[in-house]
C-alpha cells in the first residue's frame, strides 16, 4: 500500500548527527561550519558523537559541549559509524535527520538543496548524489590513482547490486547524504556498526516504501593517505552480507 503524504514542514528542526572518530585536523573547522550554518526557517540541532579518539580529537570536542543546539555523546570505546550513528538517531528531536562527517568531504551549503523537497511535503527521503559534477569517478586520489579507480568501479558495481536488489535505480545510493523525515524511522530498528549502516538504513527505509530522489552536490573525497577509514577488503565483504540479509529479513 502506498505510504500517506506527509504534510510540508514550515518552520522545522533539523537533527544533524556527527559520528565523529580520530580527525584532529578538521574536526575544528568542520564544527565550526556546523555552528555557523543557518537555513531560514529551520533551527539545527547537533548531535556529536565522539567515539573515544586518540588522537586528541575527543578534547577539541568537549570545547563544544556547551554550545547552543549542541548534545554530545561520548562513547567509551569506537565501535563503528554505525554504531555513533544509531547512538545519536537515538537522541535526535527534530523533524528531519541527516548525518554529516567532521572530515569536510561533503559542502554544507547543499543542505539548503537537500531539505527543500522535504520542507514542501514533495518527498520524505533524499540523497545527496555526488555524481552532481558529471563523470563516472567520485574520487579522484592525486596520490593514490589506483587505489581511487578501484573504488569508483566497486561503487559501481555495488551500485548494479543493490538497485537489482531492491528494484530501482540510484546513482549513489551510498553517498553520506541520506536526508529524511524522522517519521520515516517509525518501527524500524539497525544493528549495523561500521560501514554496512549505510547499506541496512537504504535498505530498511527503501522497503518500507520511502522512495529516495537523488539531488547532485559537491564532494571532494580524501584518500587513505589523508584519512579515509573505509578498507579496501573488510569492508566490502559486510556489504555484501547486509545486502542479503536486509534483503530477506522481515523488517
């Protein structure tokens, strides 16, 4: 059966979760941006969620723990993405989520973008595609070439898996953009802790019947060099076990 129509959201509040582990050189900056960031007609509240770092990235946090919108979750040991990123669904009050990194790959300014169909009541669930800039690739290692094309061909190849799965088409149906309402949410549970979150959240709302439309932004993706946490070989073999299972589980 088709999902009622959800009425528009004029004046919101908008929950951005932060899971937030060992980026002592943008954690700073990108909190900062955070807290400086308005969208009219909307207040954002800030969910922090520092995993135990130890690179001194959980004292640079706890300067913001006093600050307006702002609730910090401290975790006592890093257990995952996932996991920060369930722990602050948890905690977050606001109409629409959205989960944002403190690694400065993904451009804030598109939140505005992202939420307006939500806010007109047009569509409850949006992706932020990071195909917006045309091309194949979304990442472009200069020190790290091969590493990087393998990558942009196992997006792909995964992207062919899940759409077969589920039966649609998205472009990035892994981007870290995933913007809804928190309606959306209603009587779903996750236990994913790592990188597989993103997988069993796409997986559970899209079967549930909240259609994604993808709008393209900006993306500058790190390297392992520079930081990313993903693995080239763990990580994919989670994946294809969510893909599975979240296809098959009764939700």
């Amino acid at each position: 059966m088709p999902l009622p129509p959800f009425p528009p959201i004029h004046h919101g509040v908008l929950s951005v979760v932060v899971p937030i582990y060992n980026e002592i050189a943008t954690v700073r900056p990108a909190l900062d941006a955070l807290l400086a960031k308005e969208i009219p007609g909307w207040t954002i509240e800030l969910i922090l969620v520092e995993s135990n770092s130890t690179d001194g990235t959980r004292a640079a946090v706890l300067s913001y723990r006093d600050r307006p919108r702002v609730k910090l979750l401290l975790e006592d040991t890093p257990r995952g993405k996932g996991h920060a990123v369930r722990a602050g669904f948890a905690h977050a009050t606001g109409d629409v989520l959205l989960i944002q990194d403190a690694d400065l790959e993904y451009d804030l300014n598109d939140y505005d973008l992202l939420i307006a169909p939500i806010a007109a009541g047009q569509q409850e669930f949006v992706l932020g595609s990071r195909h917006g800039q045309g091309g194949w690739a979304i990442r472009k290692f200069s020190d790290q070439p091969f590493q990087a094309l393998v990558l942009n061909l196992a997006h792909w190849g995964f992207t062919v898996l899940i759409n077969a799965a589920l039966g649609i088409w998205l472009r990035d149906p892994f981007t870290m953009y995933k913007v809804f309402r928190r309606d959306c949410l209603q009587g779903l549970t996750f236990e994913c802790n790592r990188f597989d979150f993103d997988w069993e959240l796409l997986m559970k709302l899209v079967r549930k019947g909240h259609r994604p439309i993808e709008i393209p932004i900006s993306y500058k993706s790190r390297s392992f060099k520079e930081g990313k946490k993903i693995t080239m070989f763990r990580d994919p073999l989670t994946w294809l076990w969510a893909l599975v299972k979240y296809r098959l589980v009764k939700l």
